[in-house]
C-alpha cells in the first residue's frame, strides 16, 4: 500500500520562516507513516531492480519467521517496496515478502558500499540485519539500545504478519464517511483511538500529535461526543498533517528523514517553546513510558491539562 503525496492546503503549513528549536527537543517513537512511506520510495529508486547476493541476519530475536529460511533469499530480484500502515514491506521475487517492524529505536541504513565482504557475526552491534545486493550496495536494519524490539518477517503473503493482518485502513486511503465510522467505532480519549492502529494504519504518538493541534482539538475529546463538523475538521487535518509529512520525507535519504520530522513539528516534541500558530507555551502531559503535547490556546480553550494520573482529564 503506497501513497501519491497531493497538494496541502496553506492553512495547515507551518510558516517557512518560523523556525522554533530547543536543545533538549527530540522526537521518539516508532516511525510513522510519513517515515516509513519514505523509505519505501527510496528503497524502490535505489533497490528495485538489483539481486540479493547475501541476507544476512545478526540477531536471531528480530526475525521472527523460519520458513522461508534466510539462505531462500539470496539469488531473489528486489521487485517492489511499499508499506502497511508502519510496516515496510519489500518484495522479493514473485512471492515473497520481507516486512519489518522497526519499533521505537529501529532504523534502515542504506549503503552504497560495505566495509566488508564478510559475513556478520551474530550480536554484531545494534545491525539486526544485512541484505547485500548484487552492485555491492544494501542496507542494514539496526536497532539502538536495549530493549530489543525491531521484527522481521520473511512471508510469502504479508498478512500472515500478526501486526499487518490486525491493521485498519490506511489513513491516508480513507474517505471522510469512512473516517468517521472507524473513529466512533471506539469510544475514549481521541488521542488513543488516533493511535490504535486497528482503527486506522500509520499514525503514531508524533503525528497524533500534530494532527489534533491542527485540529484545534484536546487530546482528551471523547469521540462519542464529537460532533459531524469537529470529525470532518478532524478528517481534513489529518490527511493535510500527514500528506504534508509526506511530501516533505519522500525524496529525503534515510539518514536524513529524522531530521526532517523534527524539523515539521508544531507541537510534538516542542514542550516550553511558542506555539508557531498563537504563541502561547507547548504543554506536555507525560505517562508511564510516553507524554504528549498541545497547546493549550489552540486546543484546551487556555487551560492546561491535568496529568492523567493524578487527576480527571479537562475534556
């Protein structure tokens, strides 16, 4: 599944001029849509076309399929590259599939060239894996830090991935009827169900983020009591939020996609800097392993959020 980026509607851009930087602002996560669509189109400009010589894998706990084995790869043409929601799916051959998760520290590293001709040892670092390609070019799947949860599927069909099979349409392929019938198939806080990918494939925390600012929406909004007008606002931003990101990462190097997302950003990631659109302060709720971040002109009517777990949520 792979998306053409359309034109974006002005009133969703971020000012070209307005820069807003802070030493300690990062952007976590699990690579979204925008990301992941990115990578795909330059995985099908650079890679499409050429023959795996070598895959190669260096940790056993990301692969998570053992038939097809590894070694059915080598000999495979790279015949397509695309995505399901924030799986990256690579064809090879006729039949089979490598689709990856790459979780929150997980990341594709194209090189033109290797250092070595060498096999990987196994724990070789943070690569998970290596797929050599017949023009001594390929790209290493890696994983920073400790906990370990980049994963690799070798499948001939990629709904046999658990995580693809349970996928909601796409987010950027859903028309607005449909938009609002998977949104009010959930009921809680809007910022969740934006997120559960069972509702709708390809936005995560960042983007969540940025699409209810856009929005002018809390992220607390139960979606029972949104009404038609704030879902179609909220439709609009989200295809505006996402295929801005869009436009902006397909082109970018690999290497340079993260910089780019952080650079996008309004909200996410922006806690203590001035809102671009008022300029009031970005808030930031935080939870056990996550936080989240708005503004508080913008979306909560000027007043700050309480933190989920002390307090009842200001709707």
């Amino acid at each position: 599944m792979t998306f053409s980026p359309e034109g974006i509607a002005s009133r969703y851009r971020l000012c070209a001029t307005t820069t807003f930087t802070a030493t300690n602002a990062t952007v976590e996560g699990v690579p979204e849509l925008p990301e992941v669509e990115a990578l795909a189109a330059y995985l099908r400009e650079r890679a499409v076309g050429h023959t795996v010589e070598r895959f190669e894998v260096s940790s056993f706990s990301a692969l998570k399929t053992y038939d097809p084995a590894p070694s059915a790869v080598a000999g495979l043409k790279i015949t397509d590259a695309g995505r399901h929601g924030k799986f990256l799916d690579v064809t090879l051959g006729d039949d089979l599939h490598l689709v990856v998760h790459l979780a929150r520290a997980g990341w594709l590293h194209y090189r033109d060239a290797f250092k070595s001709p060498a096999p990987l040892k196994p724990g070789s670092g943070p690569i998970a894996v290596r797929v050599r390609l017949d023009d001594g070019s390929g790209f290493d799947l890696t994983e920073a830090g400790t906990q370990k949860s980049l994963a690799a599927y070798l499948v001939r069909d990629p709904a046999e991935v658990p995580g693809v099979a349970r996928l909601g349409p796409d987010a950027l392929a859903v028309s607005r009827d449909e938009f609002a019938e998977r949104i009010r198939s959930r009921k809680g806080q809007i910022k969740g169900v934006l997120v559960d990918q069972e509702v709708l494939a390809g936005i995560g925390n960042a983007y969540s983020d940025e699409i209810l600012h856009v929005a002018r929406m809390s992220p607390f909004a139960l979606t029972g009591k949104l009404t038609d007008e704030q879902i179609t606002t909220l439709y609009e931003a989200t295809r505006s939020v996402e295929t801005d990101a869009v436009t902006r990462s397909v082109g970018q190097k690999a290497a340079e996609l993260k910089g780019e997302k952080r650079a996008g950003m309004r909200v996410h990631a922006r806690t203590g800097l001035p809102c671009p659109v008022c300029g009031d302060t970005v808030r930031e709720v935080s939870f056990a392993d996550k936080s989240l971040q708005y503004c508080p002109t913008c979306q909560t009517g000027g007043k700050p959020l309480a933190d989920r777990r002390l307090s009842k949520l200001i709707r």
